[in-house]
C-alpha cells in the first residue's frame, strides 16, 4: 500500500507547453500535447525547492490520455500528454508520486490543458504550485505468519504437503511468502499474497516416517519482513507391501490315491508371507466350476472342505485358489479315484451319554465312576456316526422302557435328541448308522433315567 506524505509540501513544477507531432506514445487520433520542463520539491516546506528525481512521476487523471516521460539531452524530463481532439481544455487533476508515496494536492487544485492562459497563447513556461497538506501513516511491516497447515507436531502427513499460513500486513500491503525447512533451504515462494488470507505452497520428495521442520518468511517490499515460528510433522509411515499368498501344496487324497470315499475331504496346506488370512477355493479341474470355498483360514495350515455325491469307480481332478483379498495364487492339479463298490459299514457311538457316567439335566456331574450311565432330568442324546466311502445317510435313535418306546430318524450331523420326557427306571438305547450305500451299523447302551 502507498504511503501518504507526513508533512507540507509545496511542489513547484514548471513546465512549457508546445505542440508536437504524434510519436509513438501517443494512440491514434489523439492531439498530442508536450510538457516538458523541471519539477522541484520543497520536502521541507520551507520554501527551499530541489530538482526531484527522475523517480517522480506525475499522474494526470483525465479521460482518453496517454502519458509517459522522457530525459532529454538537457537532462529534463519531458512529460508527453495525449489528449482526445474536442478535449484540450478540459479540466485534469495532478497528483505527484515519488518513492512509493502519492502527494495529493489541496482542495482538489488542477490544471487546464489548454493551448492559452489568462495572459493569452502558450508560448512560454506554465508555474504550478500544488500545496499538499495530507496526513499518512508509517509503513509498518507485515505481522508474523500465523496458523499454519500441517499444524504443529502433526502425524501422518503425505509425502507432498500443501504449506500453508495465514499472513497480513498492518497497512494491507501484498506480500511475497517464501517457505523454509529448518536448514533454511528454500522451498518455495507465493507472490503477491494479499492481507488476511493464506499463502500455500507444496513440498515435494519427502521420505516416510521422516520428522520435517519449516517455517515462513512474509515480506511487503516496502519495510522489511517477518519470519514465522518453526513447526513440526511427520510423515506417514510407508504402506505394507502385500506379497502373494504361496501355492497350495500337499493335497488330499494324495494325487493319483485310489479307493477314496465318494465324499471325500479334500485338503491343501497353504501358507502367505505377510500371515494374512486366506480364502481357498476348490474347483473341478474338469469344467472349473467351484466345488466350495473356505473361510478365514489361518496361515500355515490346511484348508478343508467336502466334495458331496461322487460316483464309484471314477477318476476326478480337482485344484485351490488361495487368496488373501488382493492377490491369488493355484495349485497344481491333483487327481484321485473313487472307490468300485461300498460293503463298509459305518462306524456309529454315543458320543453323550458316556458309559457310567453321571448326569444332573444334561451337565455331567461324575464321569465314568458307575456301572451304568445314571440320568437326573433331561439330556441331548448325541450319536457319533461317520463313514469314509460314501457317507452318512442318517442315524436312527430308539429309546425302549417302561415309559416310552419311540426312534426318531436324525439326518443332520451333529446327529442330536433332546430327551426330555418324564419317566423313572431303566431304559436301552439304540443308534443305527446308514451310510448313502445302505450299509448299516448299530450300538447300544442300558441307562437309567429319574425325572
């Protein structure tokens, strides 16, 4: 922002005016008008004029005009005034700049441009005495910046930050903001920054994990700048570099086995190098259709699933997928064949009741210490029936005695009864096992039931 003159002063400019023709400073179809002579300045007020520098321009407001200056081998300054045909006696007002202070005459005083005066034609020199009685303020400098992004201690920035601060300067200069690491390496710089409003500029090539410290510089060319506190941040750590999971490896059945179930638990070991959890996937080598998936499978072990509903005496080829939400990777194909026919029973316990045990609504209180299981209350009979070749139809469950006699036909493994009806004494238990080839298994167990 300029500055306005702290004191009185009487400028005192003399100038001739002539006419001239048109040179390049002049716009086309104007009436160039010559001013040209000496400006001096009474700084002091005292009645003591000097030559003012060649740094003085003088401002005329007056519409369609151009102006500039030139030094003429006398080392004068010639003002050169273009002025619209029809307009050379309007009235234009003078201002005085000189070292970024514009000096404003009194009570609005001007001067015609005309091609006479009071004492008839132009031939001579014009006297001008503009009196200036303005009272400015001193240029003070910018305030120090303030608010800056990154804030202060700052984590996990990204390694090209936008720097920024808010700045302002007392008599609303613009400033220029230069941004500066603590080595005072320069960073960067915003030009031209007006008051009360944020400079920003990026930095760029910043390491992860690394502490960085700058700072501002804010500075209105006219007296002097104003540096910043220091702040701090750090950037943010180096993302984790995900790594394939590893091809799954020793399938079962074993490749190339013979004789397996036609239900068979198909098995591969898979293991990732970053310990992700993995999702495996079981496909038909033959049409690569999905056989089923497994979930959240821990690294370093083996993913299981079942392959339902096999044909006897044939070859099938199967492969895994692990997958670690990013990246997979597959196995070999593997192969194996079902077994010809199936004449194995299946294998059928009582899982619960256990063999003389004691049970008080279905909690076991004293395991295998009596000669018979002894039942309080009510209890979840659970048979255990498994087979390798084809499978587990259903278990049948029989309860005889003197207060009921019913079998309940249970298909979904765990292979589970509530027994909850009301009766006292001794009673048999039976679970008959059938696996998908019809072959059976049974097995029995005497218990004795209160309540």
């Amino acid at each position: 922002m300029k500055n306005i003159a702290k004191k009185t002063l009487v400028l005192l400019v003399l100038f001739n005016f002539s006419f001239l023709t048109c040179i390049n400073v002049c716009s086309e179809g104007l009436d160039p008008k010559t001013i040209y002579g000496t400006l001096y300045i009474d700084t002091n007020n005292d009645g003591n004029y000097e030559i003012a520098p060649a740094g003085v321009d003088i401002i005329v407001e007056v519409n369609e005009y151009t102006n500039t200056k030139q030094t003429d081998e006398y080392d004068e300054i010639n003002y050169i005034i273009g002025i619209e045909p029809g307009h050379t006696d309007q009235t234009c007002t003078f201002s005085i700049e000189y070292d970024q202070v514009t000096y404003i005459p009194d009570d609005n005083q001007s001067i015609v441009l005309s091609e006479e005066n009071e004492n008839g034609p132009t031939p001579g020199y014009y006297i001008i005495d503009l009196h200036v009685t303005t009272e400015p303020t001193t240029n003070n400098p910018p305030e120090k910046p303030t608010a800056s992004s990154p804030e202060s201690n700052a984590k996990n920035i990204e390694l090209n930050p936008t720097l920024s601060v808010y700045v302002a300067d007392p008599d609303g200069d613009h400033m220029d903001v230069t941004f500066y690491d603590d080595g005072d390496n320069y960073i960067d710089r915003e030009y031209n920054v007006p008051s009360g409003t944020r400079a920003s500029v990026s930095w760029s090539g910043l390491d992860y994990n690394t502490g960085y410290s700058w700072y501002a510089v804010a500075d209105d060319k006219k007296s002097g700048t104003n540096t910043s506190n220091t702040w701090m941040f750090t950037t943010k750590s180096a993302p984790e570099i995900n790594h394939p999971p590893t091809k799954p490896t020793n399938p079962k059945p074993d490749n190339n086995s013979e004789e397996n179930s036609l239900n068979p638990q198909l098995s591969v070991f898979v293991t990732d190098p970053d310990d992700d959890q993995l999702t495996v996937s079981f496909y038909n080598a033959s049409n690569d259709q999905l056989i089923v998936t497994a979930s959240n499978v821990q690294n370093a072990t083996n993913a299981k699933v079942t392959w339902y509903g096999l044909d006897f005496n044939t070859y099938y080829t199967w492969y895994a997928i692990a997958n670690d939400t990013e990246f997979e990777t597959r196995s070999d194909v593997f192969t194996f064949k079902t077994i010809e026919e199936d004449n194995t029973p299946p294998d059928v316990s009582f899982e619960k009741p256990e063999e003389g045990s004691l049970y008080f609504f279905g909690n076991l209180v004293f395991p295998g210490v009596l000669r018979m299981p002894f039942i309080l209350g009510k209890i979840n009979i659970v048979v255990k029936a498994t087979d390798d070749e084809t499978g587990i139809s259903r278990a049948d469950l029989t309860i005889k005695g003197n207060w009921i006699e019913k079998t309940e036909s249970l298909t979904t493994s765990p292979y589970t009864y509530e027994w909850s009806s009301f009766g006292f004494g001794k009673y048999n238990i039976t679970a008959t096992a059938y696996d998908m080839s019809g072959n059976s298994a049974n097995t029995s167990m005497i218990v004795h039931k209160f309540l």
